[in-house]
C-alpha cells in the first residue's frame, strides 16, 4: 500500500505542508474534495493536512471523513495549520475519524500566517518568521514519519502564545459589526473592480460559486476558507459593504504556491484542460 496525503486549502497554507511533507515521505498527494461520498480509502500512512477554522477541522472535511465506506490505514495522521491558536482542534477531527472506528496515530499543529479576520493584526516580518517556522515543523514531522514515531495529538490552550488577546480588539470590533448588521450584511459582493477573470469560480474548492446572467452567484455550501477573496486579483470580492481593512483582513496567500496549484485541486478542472491556466 502507498502513503497518501489529502489536504484542504483556502489560501496556500495547508497545500504547501501537504506538499512538502509528501514529497519528504513520498506519499501521493490529493485534494480531500476529489473523494466522494461511499468511497473506500487505503494507505500506508495516511496524512490529512487542512486549516482550523473556528477551533475546529473544516465542516467540509469532517462531512467528506463522514461520508466515506471505510478507512484503512497503517498509520493515520493530521496536521492542522492555523493562525491563532490550535487548541483541540485534532481532538475534534480525532472523534470523527472514531466514527469510522479509526484514530489518530499523531496529530500536529503548524502555526501559520493568519488569513482571516484579524490578520491585519500581524506584520509581514511576523508572517515571515511563521513560515520559517512552519518549515522546521514540516522537517520534524517528516523525521518522525520516516522513523515511525506515533501515540501523541497536539493541542494547545485557547490563550497560546496570547495571539487570541492580541486580536482582542480587532475581533470584538468586527462581532459588533456582526451583532449589529446580521450575518446577512456580510455575504460575499463582487465590486465594480472585478475584471471578469472567473479565478474565484475557479478556485473554490467546492464549486460554490456560479457565473448566471452576468453575475456571480454565491450558492449556500460555503466553508469559509476565503480562498475566492484572498485570491482575487482586484481585491473585488468584499464581505457586504465592508472591504478588507475596514473587516480586519489583510491580504494574503502563500507565497510559494501559486493559483494554478490549487485550481488543479478543486471540481473546476476544464478550464485546467482548456489551457486557460
Ligand atoms: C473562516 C476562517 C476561520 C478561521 N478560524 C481560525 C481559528 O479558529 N483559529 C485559528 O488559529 N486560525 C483560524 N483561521 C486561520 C487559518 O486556520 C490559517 O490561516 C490557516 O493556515 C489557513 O490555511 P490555508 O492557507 O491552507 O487555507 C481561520 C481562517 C478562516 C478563513
Ligand atoms: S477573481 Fe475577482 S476579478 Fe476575477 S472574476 Fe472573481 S471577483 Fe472578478
Ligand atoms: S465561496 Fe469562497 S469562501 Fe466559500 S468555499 Fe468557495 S472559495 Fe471558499
């Protein structure tokens, strides 16, 4: 059996750990969208790397896990990639692979650039230094996987390194914003900036968004991953009336990964064949 990695990825974090640590332990890589619903998985070790959003795995990723027949691994892994703090976040993705009558063999957490509300809070020399620090991480993991070490999850207080009072500020702003607009002022709008270049269709992993009659349509399966926004090369995508600064968010992707990589990772393949990319 192979060693296989299954990532999810708004904005680059997560595809890069899985990446790197794939090529390390030669493990094949693939999105988690590309299973579908009864499908069987087998490996070796078998890796699952995505973002923690709101102390948690994705619901995208959870449901996908759910959705499954079976798993059957030697060894299986997850590595959380996160701004703020990881917290028990791996403990939640342990219970849902428990159903399946499956658990974690080790689970990481990798601090990474923050890519959402608050993450103007953060310099780009701190963004820096997360992402040299996330490389060393990454060597660790490798080393362990090469020598077989298992049997610990990470989890870490809400409170780590006090990021979370530092953002303090900015995120109470922004849930009075919330509290007294309704979640609804904060749909996703597309700005008269936007050059009809289809790239957040496309990089939406889970086809959530559909050009109809000239416009954009935002369907009701979105899981928050940002990836349509962050990527957006006019910046035109804006949460309601509100741009970036004014909602906390900085611009942000990883800068070694590209569009390209996780378009070839989304439903949206035929504008990958038709060259467009
Ligand atoms: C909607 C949303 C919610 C998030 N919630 C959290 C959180 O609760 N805790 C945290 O530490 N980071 C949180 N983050 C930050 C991401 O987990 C972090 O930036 C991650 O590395 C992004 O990975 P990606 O580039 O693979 O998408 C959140 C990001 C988004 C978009
Ligand atoms: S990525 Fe931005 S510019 Fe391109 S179509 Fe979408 S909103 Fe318009
Ligand atoms: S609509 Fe945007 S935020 Fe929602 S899942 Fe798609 S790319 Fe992610």
């Amino acid at each position: 059996m192979s060693n296989v990695t299954y990532y999810f990825s708004g904005t680059g974090n997560s595809y890069y750990v899985a990446k790197t640590i794939s090529n390390n332990i030669n493990a094949i890589l693939k999105p988690i969208v590309s299973l579908k619903k009864g499908d069987i998985i087998e490996a070796d070790t078998l890796c699952f790397v995505f973002p923690i959003y709101d102390f948690k795995p994705p619901k995208k990723v959870t449901d996908i896990i759910e959705n499954l027949s079976s798993i059957k691994a030697n060894r299986i892994i997850a590595i959380g990639t996160y701004g703020i703090a990881l917290s028990s976040s791996l403990n939640h993705f342990n219970n849902t692979l428990r159903k399946k009558g499956v658990a974690l063999s080790q689970g990481y957490g990798i601090k990474s650039p923050h890519n959402a509300v608050g993450s103007t809070g953060f310099t780009e020399e701190e963004n820096n230094i997360r992402l040299a620090h996330a490389d060393k991480k990454i060597a660790i993991i490798s080393k362990n996987l090469k020598e077989g070490i298992t049997g610990f999850v990470e989890r870490t207080s809400i409170f780590e390194d006090r990021t979370i009072i530092r953002q303090f500020p900015n995120l109470m702003s922004f849930l009075f914003k919330l509290i007294f607009k309704g979640a609804k002022s904060f749909s996703f709008t597309v700005m008269q900036d936007c050059i009809s270049c289809n790239q957040c269709i496309n990089i939406c992993p889970i086809n959530n968004i559909e050009w109809v009659n000239g416009k954009h349509v935002f369907g009701s399966d979105c899981t928050g991953c940002f990836a349509c926004l962050q990527w957006c090369p006019k910046a035109a995508i804006h949460l309601g009336k509100y741009s970036f600064e004014e909602i906390f968010i900085k611009h942000y992707h990883h800068p070694k990964v590209k569009a390209i990589d996780l378009i070839q990772g989304t439903h949206n393949q035929d504008h990958v064949k038709n060259g467009l990319y």
